[in-house]
C-alpha cells in the first residue's frame, strides 16, 4: 500500500481509498479499510462533524424511526461501544444519535481520517494510471486507488419550485437546511408544505408554539404510532445482556429488525381476528412490527393490503374530530408503497383550534407572495414557510458530483434512463468503485445501520481479496449487471410500491427516471446474493492486473 503524502511540492497526494461522507456507511467504511486492512484512507465531508443525515436534519422534532437500541453499530464495530452506550428514549432524537456518532468517532479514533467542511466537486477515473483522481471544493486533488461512496440516501435536499417564492419576505427553509440558530416560531403564522415522515414530526412538535399552523397536503400518509416512552435501566441491561443474539437475528431478517415476521394472509383471517393482530401491534407502535410483524402478504397481495387501510382509517377517524378533515387525512391508498412515518401526536395535533389542514392536492399553490401562499381557492398569510418536501433520493446526492468512469463517462449519462448497478454496489465503467446504499440495495427499505454494515463489510471483504488476488482494477460485468436490473425490477414488479407515486419510485423530482430505487427483496436474502458472489470469487466482476504508467 502507498503512504500518503502530504499535499505540496506539485506531488500528487495518493491514498488507497477516498470515502466521500461521514455518516454511519463513511465512518464505518473508515474503521474497516483504515484500521482493519491497513489502507491509507481519506474521508471527506460536507459538514463541520460526523453525523450525515444526523448532521443535516436538526429540525424540531427530528427523531429515528428505528428503535434507538437497533439503529447503531452492532457487536461487529465494537462490543465495548455497545456496552458503554446507554440509549435514553424508545426512538432517539436528533440530537443524541448525533452524539452517538461522535461518541463511536472519538472512541474508534475516526476524526483524523477525515476532513471537514469539504465538499467533492469531481471523481475522474485515470485510465492510465488505474486511480481515481478526487478533487474538492478547496482546489486539492488527491489520487485514489479505491472511491467509496458513503453519500447517504436522503442527502439532497427537493425544494419545488413554486412560482413568486424568491419574493417571500418572511423566512422559509428546507427541513434538511436547518439554520444553525434555530427558528423561533411562537406567535407566528406558518405554513409547512408536505406531509412525509419529516412534516409528521415537525407538525405536533412546533403546533403548541406558532399562532397559526398550515399543514399543506397533496397525499396523506399512512402514520403508525411510535409510542415513545423512556428507557429503563433494566431494558437496556436486559438488551446488553443479549445483544450477540439480537445483532445475528437482525442481520438474518428481511428489513433488519430482530423482529419474528408476520405469517398467513390477511385474506384467511376473520374481521375480529384482523382486529385483534392490527390493534395489538398499533397499540404496541413501532413501524416494523405493525408493517412487517402482523401478516405476511400485506406488501404483495392488494385485497390484503386493503384491510391494513382500512384499520388505519378507522384509527384517524378515531382520532380526529372533525370527520371531513379525518377523511382528508385518510390514506386510501395501498399502505407500505409511500414510506409510512412514525407520528408521536401527529394526528392529535388537527384537533387544535390553531391547526388547518390545506388540501393543494385539489387547490394546488398558485403562487407565494411576499406574504402569503396562494392556492387555487385560498390565501394563506403566513411570516414561516417550512418545506418538508423531501429529497432527490439515492441518486441526486451521487450526481450533484461530477463523476466520470471511464473513457469519461459521466454517471448521470450512463444512468440516463435509470440505475443500472450490479448489486446495489458497483457499476460498469466505473473500475474501484463501491457505493455503500446505493440504487437497488436493500438500503431505505431496511433499518439503515445493519445495512449500512453488511455493504462496508463486503466492499472491504472484496479490496482485502483482490489485493491478495493482486488485481488491482476490478469492475462489474455488463451480463450481471442486466442480471440484476431484470432481478430487480422482477422483485420490485411483485409488489406493490411502484404502483404509488414517491420518491421510492422517483416521482417526487420532475424529470426522474420512475423506477424502484432501493431493493424489496429483503436485507437477508440480499446479503445471500453477496455472500455467494464473494465466495465464487466475485463472480460477475471483471478482475485485472494492469502495468500502471507512473503517476506524476
Ligand atoms: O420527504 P417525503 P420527507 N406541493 O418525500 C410533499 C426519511 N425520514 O422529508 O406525497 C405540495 O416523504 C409531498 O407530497 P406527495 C424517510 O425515509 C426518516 O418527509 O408527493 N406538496 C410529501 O408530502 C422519509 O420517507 C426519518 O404528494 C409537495 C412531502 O412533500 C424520507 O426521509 C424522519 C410538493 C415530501 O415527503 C423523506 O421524508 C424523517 C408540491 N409541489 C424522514 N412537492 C427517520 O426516521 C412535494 N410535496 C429517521
């Protein structure tokens, strides 16, 4: 392995691998080729400190959808690390896991691999010398054998665009662009445009400071309760005292939960029965059990997945008092094929007086002025605008650099017409390049963390082979590559997500190729898939030695 060298003297810096991103996929891809292969690593990041998404989205409210004590680093990062953390509420905040991570960067010594508020402008693969050459938006080039992307999944912030909002005269941001001072909502009119996971959060945690509350929705979704509460120390003792067997468990499951899955359909149950299995999990809350724990064809078979709305509209009716806005917010639409949020009185929160549902799905916004939101039947004066409206998911943050493989193909060009990958993790004329969570991984669909590990684990299985193999340029082969588009979209055409508009499907950005971006097929029986490519000897990968010219 080289020895970097330090920028100067017109030498070209050269490490072993180049990770773009310091969230829980850079740090970790950090700690396996740095400190367990050896390997001069270098990680850039955007933000001022670890964290990725837990960096970006500090808006009130900002809360994990996975239960605190599974959205970590498993037993395979560090036992100790498990053992000394100590989760304080059922889904953690913003705000602690990002003290986690900082915990595991200073316990695994991570900071002086990484460089801070540093952006990567470009990637070029140089053919001839067989390296990446990675430059940053503070001029420094640095030439990598390895390019590791770790840009997260949700990184790129969608703002639509709505004619007259550059007038706006009060203060409006996106929810992933929080600014560092916080905003200061009481006594003020707002409007919060969207209704996805961060809208759910952001909306009962700010309603009981504003005067007025806006919430603009064009799709209701399908909210399941969380039902947060406080840790106690005989839980977290008791988890402590079995994590080995959670963490095997979790990396066996279909989503990454160490969860028993729901078995039978919904169809072969009695009403009262369905009752009983819906009620059970809505009263425990929690995503994975209510989604994936009471029966086992809600994702695949429609009449099934029927009765789980049904429930869920019934429980909002429940819960709302004005039975024309219960209705608005009723998703009737197939559950499961929009990403369902996790609420902690979200739905509560339309019972206050100061609290309006706007429906701009049949009134869309006309116009913003620089006092109001103006829809096709209404005008809103508002002095906050907050857009909860998402992100370019899975690929905007890969394309917002200028990545070019070889022969200086850029990797929007070769996804023209939509990911093509093989495994999730590499593409065809883009040699020594591994995406952690990249389009048609398991990645979104699964509990980020135990993804997140299974894919650095493999990519640096795979360098640590191929440098004992002596390969030292090894890329996907065009025939398994379109064996994994067509696996893929055979999975994806089996359930029934791409019937829904969403950003799984890339309908929330104009101009977005409309196909599944993250893989249905279950983290388990992905990492199958892996597990055999890696023992056939990466099968379906090109493997070559090259005579590099000498790199100046
Ligand atoms: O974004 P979204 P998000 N006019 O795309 C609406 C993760 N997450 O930030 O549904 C009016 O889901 C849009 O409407 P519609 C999680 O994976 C995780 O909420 O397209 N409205 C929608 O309501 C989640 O799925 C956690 O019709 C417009 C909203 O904006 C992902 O992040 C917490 C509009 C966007 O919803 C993204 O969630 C929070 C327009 N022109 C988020 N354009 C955790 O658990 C868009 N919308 C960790």
């Amino acid at each position: 392995m080289e020895n970097a060298t330090q920028p100067g003297n017109g030498t070209l810096r050269q490490v072993d691998a180049v990770v773009i991103g310091a969230g829980f996929a850079g740090l970790y891809t950090l700690h396996c080729l740095r400190d367990r292969l050896g390997l001069t690593t270098q990680v850039y990041e955007a933000g001022s400190d670890v964290g990725g998404t837990w960096y970006w989205n500090r808006y009130p409210g900002a809360r994990c959808d996975s239960e605190s004590v599974f959205y970590m680093f498993s037993d395979h990062l560090s036992k100790d690390i498990l053992q000394e953390w100590n989760w304080s509420e059922r889904y953690a905040g913003q705000a602690e896991i990002l003290r986690y991570l900082q915990f595991v960067a200073d316990k695994m010594d991570l900071r002086r691999g990484i460089q801070f508020n540093t952006r990567v402008d470009s990637a070029m693969f140089d053919e001839a010398a067989n390296r990446w050459l990675v430059t940053t938006n503070d001029g420094q080039t640095v030439s990598a054998r390895y390019l590791i992307t770790g840009v997260g999944c949700l990184s790129k912030p969608f703002t639509p665009e709505f004619k007259g909002m550059e007038t706006f005269a009060g203060q409006s941001c996106h929810t992933a662009e929080w600014p560092d001072e916080g905003i200061d909502f009481t006594g003020k009119r707002v409007a919060v445009v969207g209704t996805g996971a961060t809208a759910v959060q952001i909306v009962p945690e700010i309603a009981g400071e504003v005067e007025q509350l806006y919430v603009l929705q064009r799709t209701p979704s399908h909210d399941v309760p969380g039902r947060n509460h406080p840790l106690d120390d005989a839980y977290i003792a008791e988890i402590k005292g079995r994590y080995g067997e959670v963490w095997d468990h979790t990396r066996d499951s279909f989503g990454g939960f160490p969860f028993s899955p729901g078995e039978g359909s919904a169809t072969d149950a009695t009403p009262d029965q369905r009752a009983q299995i819906y009620n059970a999990a809505w009263q425990k809350g929690g995503l994975g059990g209510f989604a994936f724990g009471t029966f086992g064809d809600l994702m695949v078979n429609k009449e099934a997945n029927d009765t789980i709305v049904d429930f869920i509209c019934e429980k909002i009716h429940e819960t709302v008092e004005d039975p024309e806005v219960a209705e608005a917010l009723s998703p009737r639409y197939p559950f499961f094929t929009k990403r369902p949020p996790l609420e902690h009185g979200y739905y509560e929160t339309f019972n206050q007086d100061n609290v309006t549902l706007v429906d701009v799905k049949t009134a869309p916004v006309k116009e913003i002025t620089p006092t109001s939101i103006i829809t096709e039947n209404a005008e809103y004066e508002v002095d906050i605008i907050i857009f909860a409206t998402g992100f370019d998911a899975m690929t905007g943050a890969l394309f917002a650099m200028d990545i070019q493989g070889r022969d200086g193909i850029k990797l929007q060009q070769k996804w023209a017409e939509g990911p093509r990958t093989y495994l999730g993790l590499a593409t065809e004329g883009f040699p020594n390049m591994f995406m952690v969570s990249g389009p048609q991984s398991p990645s979104v669909l699964t509990n980020m963390p135990v993804s997140i590990e299974q894919h650095v684990e493999w990519i640096s299985q795979c360098i640590q082979a191929m440098d004992e193999k002596g390969v030292d340029c090894i890329e996907p082969l065009p025939a398994a590559e379109e064996q994994w588009l067509a696996h893929h979209a055979e999975v994806s055409d089996a359930t029934l997500i791409p019937q829904t508009d969403s950003w799984w499907v890339g309908a929330n950005v104009p101009g977005k190729k409309r196909l599944l971006y993250p893989y249905p097929g279950g983290l388990d029986n992905y990492r199958k898939v892996c597990d055999q490519v890696a023992e056939n000897g990466y099968d379906g990968f090109a493997q070559t030695t090259h005579e590099v010219s000498a790199v100046s």
